[in-house]
C-alpha cells in the first residue's frame, strides 16, 4: 500500500507594505494633538535684550556726595594769668577773643611799662612786629623740651616774665629773670628754654630789650 502523497501547494505571494514616506506628525490631521507635532510646535523663547534704559543708567558715573568733616575744638585749661591765658589762646568761648595785636599791646603794656617810651621807633617797631612771633617759638620750645621730672610729679605751674637784649646778628645778652615762679626748677628750665630757642627769634635791626612771660601749664 502506497502513502498518500500530499498535493504540493504553491506559496502565497506575501505583499509588501509600503513604507510611507511621510512622516507621523505630517500625516495627522489638522487639530488633531500628537507627540510629534507638540514637539515641533514649540519654539525656543527669544531672550529678552536689556532696555537701552537700563544701559544708560548703568553707564553714568556715580557722583561722590562730599563728606563733612567734623573738626572737635581740644578744649585747654586756663591760666590764672590773664594775660597768659590769652596769648596761648585758651580764652574764654562766652566772650570773643582779642586780636593778635591786642595781645602784644596788653604783654607790652604790662612788662615794658613806661620803660617802652624810652625806647627808639625801630625799637619800638620790632617788638611790636615781633614779641608775639618770640613768645610762641619759646612755648613751643618749652612744650617740645618738656616739663622737668619733678615739676611734672609735683604739679608745680606758674609763669615768668624773662629779659634779655637781643642783637643784629641773633646773640642774647643780659638773660635773666624778671620774676620767679617760686619753684627753683621750673626758673632754672625757663633760662635753659631760652638759650635753645634764640636761635629762632627774628634778628632786629639795632640791639633791642626783649621781655615776655614763659608759661608752665599741667593738663
């Protein structure tokens, strides 16, 4: 007995499906909302570019306000010595404060006395020019040379009135003291001031007597 044969069946021809060419989101419909055309519909925002405004302002150069200096008045003891006190400034602020001349005037009128008078008009000229300018370059002389040791310890003030003759070619002669202060040491400095501060004085024309006071002041 022969086995049955099967009849030989031809291939079915498998059709191909067209690729399309088209992309998805060109495909959809319009209104219709895919991932795709969400994709391509977003657009990247345009910065915004800085106002011209803006620009402008910062452009301009800052103005510096100016600053208002608050100058403190250091406010110094006064003398017993009217006079004095004057001439080192440390007046009074509830009455106004003489004028520089003013101070030579008072300082002449109170040494020299009468014994002005005697004196020749160059004389007479150049100490009034030039007492006051005598009298602060001792005191600061004094002020840079220092207090002596036991003077600063026991507190001692006081002021002298100096007299010398003062030369054309800047020598002293004739130094010494008026009046004392009562203290051995501050009468012995005031001398020692004075041989180291000539040196400074302006020179007058012809020998002239030069008397002013010498002033010691503890803060």
């Amino acid at each position: 007995m022969q086995p049955a044969t099967i009849p030989a069946t031809e291939p079915v021809p498998v059709k191909k499906e067209k690729k399309s060419t088209q992309k998805s989101f060109i495909t959809a419909e319009e209104g219709e909302e895919n991932n795709a055309t969400r994709v391509t519909q977003i657009k990247p925002e345009p910065v915004a570019k800085p106002k011209e405004t803006v620009k402008k302002e910062a452009s301009k150069p800052l103005k510096r306000q100016p600053v208002q200096k608050v100058v403190q008045r250091k406010q110094v003891q006064r003398s017993k010595d009217p006079l004095a006190n004057a001439l080192m400034g440390s007046g009074s602020t509830m009455t106004p404060r003489p004028k520089k001349d003013a101070f030579v005037d008072q300082m002449v009128s109170r040494i020299y006395g009468k014994e002005f008078h005697t004196y020749s008009k160059e004389q007479q000229k150049f100490i009034k020019q030039h007492l006051g300018e005598i009298y602060r370059i001792t005191q600061n002389t004094l002020w840079r040379k220092g207090y002596p040791d036991i003077a600063v310890r026991m507190r001692m003030q006081g002021t002298n009135v100096v007299s010398f003759y003062l030369h054309p070619n800047g020598d002293i002669s004739d130094l010494h003291l008026r009046s004392s202060i009562g203290y051995r040491a501050l009468d012995e400095n005031t001398i020692e001031v004075i041989k180291t501060a000539y040196k400074d004085y302006p020179k007058p024309e012809k020998k002239t007597k030069i008397m002013f006071y010498v002033h010691y002041q503890i803060n």
